[in-house]
C-alpha cells in the first residue's frame, strides 16, 4: 500500500464529520494568527511531536500526537496534550488544533513531523494549518554551536543538555525533552537579541540557506 | 483526553522530585500537588534567579538541572565566603518565601539550568498539606538561624583573635639570646652591660645558666646608688635571689596575672631544663595587649605626639601580620590596613594643623596612588596632596605657603610614622601639589588633551586620588569634572588603553606562569596593576565616582552590563593577587628583607598556584574586553 492508495482509501469528507468537531474546526478557523513581533515572554509556543509506526515517510502512519505549550518562557505540565490518533483519529487532530491556536508551532525535525502531520490533517481534516513552524533541528546549532555545532539528532542535544524523559519515542515523551530544549533556545537567543518568534524562524530560515548553498 | 497528557508530565515531574530528599518521604497527595503546580523554566549560565531587589519572591525554586548559586549580599562582609552552590534536588529561598520577605541572598545560575518553580501561596498551601515539607522547611530556617549564629560566634571569634596574643605562649614573645652575668661579676660590670645593651634589668645565672637572680633598675637607687656600694663588689650581693621564673610554655595571660600578682615588672621565662631563655617585661605584655583592632584605633585617635603616633603605626603592622597569619581575606585586610592608615594621617594632620594657622581655609588633604585606591600595602610610599580655594581678595601666595609649611610636617611626620618619603616627589609639601580647585583641573585638563607617555602616567597615580581629610565637596567637584571631561576626549581613553595593555598577564603557553629571570612574577606589575589599570579606564568612562578597583569593576561593570557572575570573578582573582603580595610582604618583613611584590610561583602550594592561574586568566578577560572595546 502506498501513499496514494492509502490516501484515496482512507479520505474522509469533512460533512461527515461530527458537529461538534464541526465547531470546534470553525473556532479554530476563526482565531487570529499570532503576532509574530512579541516577545518571548509574552509568547505562547506550541511543541508538536508525532509517533509514527516507523521512520519512511512512504510507509508508515501516524499513530499519535502530543503537544506541550510554553507560555511565557515556562513550561507547564497542565498545559499539554496528548492522543493516539486510534479509534478516532479526526477528533484527536481537532483537539490537537484546539490545543495548538495559530502557533506558532515548534517541532524537532520539520521534514518527518510537518509532513506526516500536514498529510494526516489533509486526510481527516482536510485543511492545512497556516502555522508559523518552527524546527530546533535547524536553530539549536545556531544557538548553542558550542555545544554542537550542525544539525543533529535529538538524542545528541538531550545529551549535551543531561536532559532526560520519562519515555523516549514517545509522542509526549520526546515532546517533553524537545519542550525542554526550547526554554534552552528562547532563553539563548534573548541574550543574542533574537526576541521574538520572528527572529528564531528567520535565524531558521538563514541555516537552511547557508546549509543549502554551503 | 487532555488530562492523560497533563498525567504523564506531572508524573515524570515527581518521578524526578522523589530522588531527592524532602521530597521522596513526602505524602504521595502534596508530592502531586507540587508536581502539578510547578512549572519549569530555563535559566542561562550567569542570569540572576532572585535578588534582594527583586522584593517579595513570588515563587519557591527547585533546581531540576544545573548550578545556581547562592550569594549572600550586604553590609555583612564575612558572607562573601558564605557561597553556596546549589544543585540538581536543592530548593530556594526558604526563608524568604515563608517569611514572605525579599531574599538576603541573590541567586544567580552558575551554569546553563532547568528550574522548577511553584507559585508562592502553592508553597504555603504545601507546607500546610504535607506535615514532611513542614518539618524541612522549620529545619531550614532554624539551620539558617543556626548558621548565622556560628558566623556571629567566628565574628567573635575573629575580635577575639585579635587579642589572642595574650595566649602567646612566653617561649615565642623571648626572641633575643638571653643576658645574663655570672654571680661573680662586679656590679661595675654587670650595669655597663646593662647601660651598653640598653636593657632595664640583669639576670644573673649560674654556669649552666639557670638563673639565680636578678637586678633591676629600680633596684639600683635603694641597692647601689643610696648605700654608696663599692661597684667592685660581686653582683650577687646586691641582687634579688631567687627571682619570679616562668616556663616557655606559660601564655602571656600568666605572665600578666603572675606580675600582677608578686608586683613585679620583669619575669625570667626558662625552658624545661630551668635554663635561662629570656626576660619578659610588662612593657612587652603591654604592647601585646594593645594591639587590638579597636586599642589600635583609639591609641591613634588618643595620640598627641609623634613618639604615640610612631608607637600606633608599629601597633598597626603588627595587627596586619597577626591578621595575615590568621588567614584574613584580601579585601578586609586592605580595607583595614587603609581605615587605620587613614585615621594615623589624619591624626597627624590633625596635630601639624594646631600649630599651622590654618583657620578659615577651605582645602581637602589628598591621597593618591594606591592609598587612593584604599590598595595600600605594608611597604606603600607616600603620595599626597592638597587642593584648596584661594577665596577672593585673599594673598595666595600666602595661603598656599601656611599650606605648604604645614604640609611639609605631615609629610616628614608620616615618614618617621613608616610611609616613606615618596622618591617622585608626590606630596603635598610639593608647590607643584598643593592647588587651587581651578589648577587641578587645569593640570588633569592639559593630561587629557595632551597624553603623552608621561600625562598617561601621571593620569594613572593622580586620577586615584581621594580625600583623606579635609572638605571632600571638593574632591567631589573635582570628580564630576574630571569623569565628564576624560569622556570627552574619547582618544585619550583610548591611549590610556593601550597603555594598560602593555602588560600581559604572566599566563605561559607550556608552562603555566611567565617568570622573569630570577624565576619570580612580580605579582604589583604583571598581576595587581592589570587590574587597576582597566578599572580606572571603566570607571572614567562609566563615570564611576570611586577610586578603589574594587568598587570601579564592580559598578562599571554593572553599568556596562556585565554579568554579576564574570564581575565577582574578577573581583576575587584582583583580592587573591593582593593577598599574595601582603602575604609574601609578611614574610619579607618578619625575615627584615625589605617587601617586595615577587614571588616565586613554584614555591607556591599547588592550589594557590591554581588560583593564581586563575586570577591571571580573570585579568586576561579583562584586557580581552578593553581590547575589543578600544579595537587594539
């Protein structure tokens, strides 16, 4: 089964939704999109983290999603979700959206994340979220060069910061560790004068040009 | 189900609280109620948590990961050591927070550091939730309080070191080979000795030098001179036999109560085989007892001649060495050394003054150099000046010659008191240094806009200046103008630079230390002065009003937004310089080799060799800054 089948397969309209996911779609629709000049303190960013059932964008599936908030530089453990997208993977990911606002959204690695996550809310939800995504993958070695100085695995960064989880590849368990290394990214990038999510994502956008052309 | 989420974050929070003390034995209920509420935040090497500033403390802190440490701040001075360092577990302010009062301490993360926090009123809804919270909370404070006992009892223990000489025991205060005459000598004999050796009394002891008695000058009018004895006569006839003899082992204490107790003034003090080791008088006892901080201080402020004044400034050294020996901090140490030296001149002036008209002249006796900066050591020369107001219509050549006459008998004053005359010629006796408000500014304005190497090193000994005594509104003047103008002539900061950075610390690239030939570092050129130089640069440019490099980093450098962390680090690396240099004066002095500034860093043990290192490396950022400030 490849992606197209299971894609034609699986598709969902969205009338046959449940009113209630109906609603709350809308609402989400409705909200402002995030002021991207405010400052770290008085933003809230959204970690996303995905469980899929293995590593090939082509092949595997979904299977759950977390997320954890950091309002104004704290991280909060109320302040987070997390669902396996069975039996109802549409009401998982209109939590998900509910939980998440406008973003901006921070992930670590965007690549298998954003896709696998933007190809399931296609499918259940048919919409794509206009969210301001921002990958750690590509600003922690931006910011703490000292520590590693190119992109690298997420293992390696809980390493160089003794971060430590409850369980690894884990949706919510990995969220947890990458929640933990943004408080690291916001609080660096202050004292760089990159204060807002504005900044991180063009200090982003920035490494992936120099990656690209270097 | 947002709630499964919120289930394992909580649950991994006190996963991490029970691996550690008070919280693995705390009831399951608050331990969920804490990890609930406490959320985590992210802390950068060096950034301030809490201060006293920061007022009431709105949260309770538990370091998940890193380093924060916890300073205490204020006037209390021992706590600068009272450092403590807080890890992974550990929670603050205690204290404060049930107290509901600001933190005595600042904490400021040491190293990059997750930090738990839970709001205040949680903290207090815990302690009344979990009766184990509470006891270690009680526990906590009452340690505090416990601490702050012991540091109120080492306090004392500190005053009561500096009387500790009275615990001396005799054997150390008898340092000369002890006189003594046979019991056969004439009279004759034993009193030229007495007269030659300038001593108040003769022992008289056997072959084996056991002392069989002795004579003292008070004897010799009832003894001798009264009954007309023939001087040929054998001293044992007139002598006191059998004479008060105390071991080497008694203290100074017994010595005391033993003359107080038989009347007597000198005691003979023998070793464990009865043979004479030497004389202890109650003279020498005296001088013991006086050297007190406070006796220091009040015999300085008693003092109407310069026979007392000489004898207060002996006093003052004394007391630095006994301070040294005991292992006093740097900075109380320069700061005492400096308030004592302060109330001598001051005393001295004082004195010059009554006998000098100076009525009605306003003026503010100056100090320059390292006295300025309160850096002074036990071998600083004198560097002085005046500066006064010539009011209108007054004769000022008259005015500044009752100045100068004046000046020139504080001058030779401190000179017999142990501050050399000052070979350059810094000193207010000095036509060239007794000036009107409007000279100095003239002079200081002529360095600034024209700093060749000698207005560059001028700027470095005068711009130190403060004022000892005197109407300091001037010295204050003199300040504002003297910031607001170096300022303005930004290539004069930027020569006084240069300066500064032709001397690199002695850090070695294979080696750990540079040594001059003689395997010594000249600890004032290549380590103190590195310091002072960049301090006072800062301090022009920040417009810091203190002349002491202590207070220059520290306020410049907050001014300048340097993290606290990196400004204390300087700080202490400066003080542990100065230690060095009054440590290795100390044992100059007491081997009656003149002090100087060099060790040898291999004779050093290795931890201070490290912090020397370390010192060097703090002296080093500090140039790299000034470097990268001025591009040179």
């Amino acid at each position: 089964m490849n992606w197209l089948t299971r894609l034609l397969s699986n598709r969902t309209d969205t009338a046959t939704l449940d009113v209630a996911l109906r609603d709350a779609i809308a609402n989400w629709e409705a909200l402002a999109a995030p002021d991207l000049g405010t400052a770290h303190f008085e933003t809230r960013y959204v970690v996303i983290n995905t469980e899929a059932s293995g590593l090939d964008l082509d092949k595997d599936r979904l299977l759950a999603v977390a997320a954890i908030a950091i309002d104004r530089e704290h991280l909060s453990p109320h302040d987070s979700y997390y669902a396996p997208l069975e039996p109802d993977a549409a009401t998982a990911l209109t939590n998900l959206l509910t939980f998440a606002g406008k973003g901006p959204v921070v992930v670590f690695n965007a690549s298998f994340n954003r896709s696998l996550l933007e190809r399931a809310l296609d499918e259940h939800l048919r919409l794509t979220p206009d969210w301001t995504w921002l990958d750690l993958h590509w600003i922690l070695p931006a910011l703490y060069d000292e520590h590693i100085d190119r992109p690298a695995r997420l293992g390696d960064w809980m390493k160089a910061f003794g971060i430590e989880t409850f369980q690894r590849h884990h949706a919510l368990g990995d969220a947890w560790a990458i929640a933990q290394l943004m408080l690291a990214a916001q609080a660096r990038a202050r004292t760089l004068g990159l204060n807002t999510p504005r900044s991180l994502a063009d200090l982003e956008h920035s490494r992936r040009q120099l990656r690209r052309h270097g | 189900m947002p709630a499964a989420a919120s289930e394992m974050l909580v649950g991994a929070s006190s996963d991490f609280l029970t691996r550690f003390s008070p919280f693995n034995r705390m009831e399951p209920e608050a331990l969920g109620f804490l990890a609930e509420r406490a959320t985590l935040a992210f802390h950068s090497r060096g950034s301030e948590i809490l201060t006293p500033e920061m007022g009431q403390p709105t949260h309770f802190h538990i370091v998940q990961r890193g380093k924060v440490q916890a300073r205490q701040l204020g006037p209390t001075s021992v706590t600068d050591y009272a450092a403590m360092t807080l890890g992974p577990g550990e929670c603050f302010p205690i204290g404060a927070i049930s107290a509901q009062r600001p933190s005595t301490n600042a904490y400021v993360a040491v190293e990059d550091s997750f930090v738990f926090q839970l709001p205040a009123e949680d903290f207090l809804k815990l302690m009344q939730m979990s009766p184990v919270f509470h006891v270690f909370c009680t526990q906590y404070i009452a340690s505090l309080l416990n601490q702050s006992r012991q540091q109120l009892q080492s306090t004392f223990a500190q005053r009561a070191a500096e009387q500790q000489t009275m615990t001396t025991p005799l054997g150390q205060l008898v340092k000369k080979e002890p006189i003594f005459v046979a019991p056969d000598s004439s009279i004759r004999a034993a009193l030229e000795k007495m007269s030659e050796m300038r001593i108040g009394c003769m022992v008289i002891a056997d072959a084996e030098h056991k002392p069989i008695g002795i004579l003292t000058q008070s004897d010799l009018l009832p003894r001798v001179v009264l009954p007309g004895i023939d001087l040929q006569r054998p001293i044992c006839d007139v002598m006191t036999a059998t004479p008060h003899v105390m071991s080497a082992s008694d203290s100074a204490y017994d010595a005391a109560l033993e003359m107080a107790t038989h009347g007597v003034r000198h005691l003979l003090v023998v070793d464990s085989e009865g043979r004479l080791k030497g004389v202890v008088s109650e003279r020498d006892l005296f001088t013991l007892q006086r050297i007190g901080l406070r006796q220091v201080r009040s015999s300085i402020e008693g003092a109407d001649d310069l026979e007392a004044l000489q004898r207060a400034s002996r006093d003052i050294r004394q007391l630095a060495l006994n301070l040294i020996a005991q292992g006093i901090g740097a900075e109380q140490l320069t700061q005492f050394i400096s308030a004592l030296n302060d109330a001598l001149t001051c005393r001295i002036i004082d004195l010059a003054r009554a006998r000098h008209e100076l009525y009605g002249i306003d003026y503010a006796w100056l100090a320059f150099g390292s006295e300025g900066r309160h850096e002074q050591t036990l071998s600083s020369d004198q560097d002085n000046g005046i500066i006064y107001v010539c009011p209108e219509g007054a004769d000022q050549d008259a005015l500044k010659n009752r100045l100068l006459a004046c000046a020139k008998e504080v001058n030779e004053n401190l000179a017999a008191c142990g501050f050399p005359l000052c070979k350059g010629n810094i000193m207010a006796s000095n036509p060239e240094l007794c000036l009107t408000l409007e000279e100095w500014k003239g002079r200081f304005g002529d360095w600034i806009r024209e700093p060749d190497p000698q207005a560059l090193l001028n700027a470095t000994i005068f711009f130190d200046y403060r004022v000892l005594c005197g109407n300091e509104r001037l010295g204050d003047q003199l300040r504002a103008w003297l910031n607001r103008t170096a300022k303005a002539y930004s290539n004069f900061l930027r020569l006084m630079a240069s300066n500064a950075l032709q001397v690199a610390p002695p850090l070695g690239r294979i080696r750990d230390f540079v040594v001059e030939e003689d395997g010594t570092i000249d600890l004032k050129k290549s380590g103190a002065r590195l310091f002072v130089d960049v301090a006072r640069i800062l301090a022009l440019r920040a417009d810091v009003a203190s002349s002491s490099t202590v207070q220059r980093l520290r306020q410049a450098g907050t001014r300048m937004g340097m993290p606290a962390e990196e400004i204390a680090a300087l700080i202490d690396g400066f003080h542990f310089i100065q230690l060095l240099r009054l440590r290795s004066q100390h044992l100059d002095t007491e081997h009656d080799a003149p002090g100087d500034n060099r060790i040898n860093p291999d004779a050093l043990n290795e931890l201070d060799r490290r912090i020397l290192k370390e010192a060097f490396r703090q002296a080093r950022k500090l140039q790299l800054r000034l470097k990268l400030d001025y591009q040179l």
